[in-house]
C-alpha cells in the first residue's frame, strides 16, 4: 500500500539515493538535484510540510519538494511555489506515483495559501496535472530554457490573475 507522508529526517538519506537514482536514468541525467534539495531544507522559507515522500511498505518510491519563489515585473512581486524536484524510482515510474505526490503537495499549498506552482519539467508529463506553458501567463524563467518545459499552473481559480514577470528562485537553485 503507497502512503504519501511528510518527509522525516531520518529519511534524508534515502530520498538523496532515490533522487540520484531516479535522475540518472533520465535523459538529461543527475544534475545535483539532491544537492539542490538539501540547500533547500537550509533556507529559512523551507516548510517541512511542502515536501514529501511516497512510501509502499518497504521503501521510498517517490520525493517532491515544493519551494518558495516569486515572480517580479519592476515593483510588483507576487509569492508562489516552484516544484523541484519530482523524483519517482524507476522501477515504479508511470503507475501514478508522480500524480500522488503532485496532487499532495497541492493540496498542502493551498491549505497553506499559496495561489500558484511553476515547474522545469517534461512537457508531455506535467500538462495532465493542470500545468501550461508560463509564457501564456506572463511568467518568465530567469534562466534559458524551451518555452514548452516552464510551465505554471494556478492552484485556484484566478491564482495567477495579475501575475507576470521574471521567476525568482531561492539562492539554493544558484548552483
């Protein structure tokens, strides 16, 4: 049975290996994202409760982190959430793990009030959980990347209304 929980400290460990794991079979590889995760947990905006872990009884399967961020256009900014990253173990990729943990971590943000989630990701992944190109909203990444892999999604109805500008993310992502 999959149980999505909290992360614990004690789990620190085995989400670094699944995150190691998960990114290393993909086709852009491990690129320090376990590393990213752990600069994360040290910024004084890391919330305990936006990360979270998939469990089936035995193992991890799966990690999302949600962080803050907020997008700037002159002196207007607006706060909202980046996910970053999504790992699912290989062995148990596309049996809706991922799905879980985006629907979890959604839920949380905005019980927590957050208005809005950007994500760096695949195209053909994240759009079946309500993401769409961020260029359609104003929203820009602060760093190069294909308009079709920074997506946005609003977490309630007109959540991203008014907001455009540059992503700013936590120095945790100047790696």
């Amino acid at each position: 049975m999959l149980m999505i929980r909290t992360v614990r400290q004690s789990d620190y460990s085995a989400v670094s290996d699944l995150i190691r794991t998960a990114f290393s079979k993909t086709a852009n590889g491990y690129r320090h994202e376990a590393e990213l995760v752990d600069k994360i947990r040290e910024d004084p905006t890391y919330q305990k409760r936006l990360e979270v872990v998939a469990e089936n009884g035995v193992q991890l399967v799966g990690h999302g982190l949600l962080s803050e961020i907020r997008v700037v256009d002159g002196d207007t900014s607006a706060t909202g959430l980046a996910l970053a990253p999504l790992a699912v173990a290989p062995a148990v990729q596309k049996s809706g793990v991922g799905g879980l943990i985006i629907g979890e971590l959604d839920n949380r943000a905005i019980k927590l009030g957050y208005k809005f989630i950007v994500v760096t990701g695949w195209p053909d992944y994240y759009p079946k959980f309500g993401y769409q190109k961020a260029s359609q909203f104003g929203i820009k990444s602060p760093m190069p990347v294909p308009d079709d892999v920074f997506m946005a999604k609003p977490l309630i109805d007109g959540g991203l209304d008014g907001i455009h500008g540059t992503v700013q993310y936590l120095k945790a992502f100047d790696m």
